[in-house]
C-alpha cells in the first residue's frame, strides 16, 4: 500500500486486512511479552492505530482527517518495523545471530535509519495527499 498509494489507504481490502491483523498482532502481546517495554509500545500502536481508522468516523475531523489518518498509521508502520528488525537481527540466523547485543552500532543504526524514514516520509506523504485534489479542496474549504 505504501508503494501503490502513497501510505495505507484503510478504505481498500489490504487496508482493512491491516487492520484486522495489525490488531491481532498487538493483542497477542500482552500475553506473550516479557518485556515491561513490549506492553508500552504495543499500547501506543494500538492508540494510533484506532485513531487512525476511527478518524474518518468523527464528523469534526472530515477536512484534515485523511492527514490525520494517513500521520497514525505510518507510525504504527514505524512501530511494528523496529521490533521487527530488531528481533529478527538478534535471533536470525539461529545459532549465529547477526546482533547479539541491543546496542549492537548495526542495529542501532537500521534503528536510526527506520526514524528517519518516518521523518522524511510522513512529510512526503502530506505534500503528496495535499496534491491530490480531492484532500487539497478538503482542507481549503
């Protein structure tokens, strides 16, 4: 979707199928996770995953909701990407892990790299939704 639209369009099938297994995803956390730190960002995805489907759906929001929208859910992207990432460097390949240590200057740095996605994307994808006619007469009205 972020190829093809730009950001995930929750309005098309795969929009939806992100949704539904982005929340299972977090809700299997909770009871998985060892981590005091899993259940603090799984909650945070979560926030800016409900906010970003349920925006479209508070009447107030109609002119800058796809804004609103499209800000949460390249977050959630973001926060399902670098425990991911991480995860994946530390246990992958099984046996000789690539990262053994969470401050291992690899991993920080894909880390890093991630950040700077969301800062350098979520500001690209505003100026592309504000080209696009229909989000741009929704603001300037």
């Amino acid at each position: 979707m972020l190829v093809r639209h730009g950001r995930i369009a929750p309005e098309t099938a795969a929009g939806r199928a992100y949704f539904w297994f982005m929340l299972l995803g977090i809700l299997t956390v909770y009871p998985i996770a060892h981590q005091p730190v899993s259940s603090i960002v799984a909650t945070i995805t979560l926030v800016f995953l409900l906010v970003g489907y349920g925006i479209a759906l508070w009447r107030p929001a109609k002119r800058l909701w796809t804004y609103v929208q499209t800000m949460s859910l390249s977050v959630t992207v973001f926060l399902l990407m670098v425990p991911t990432v991480s995860e994946s460097l530390r246990r992958l390949p099984v046996g000789d892990p690539v990262v053994t240590d969470l401050k291992d200057p690899l991993l920080l740095g894909v880390q890093g790299a991630l950040f700077l996605a969301l800062i350098v994307g979520i500001p690209l994808q505003m100026r592309a939704l504000y080209k696009q006619r229909p989000y741009r007469d929704q603001v300037t009205r």
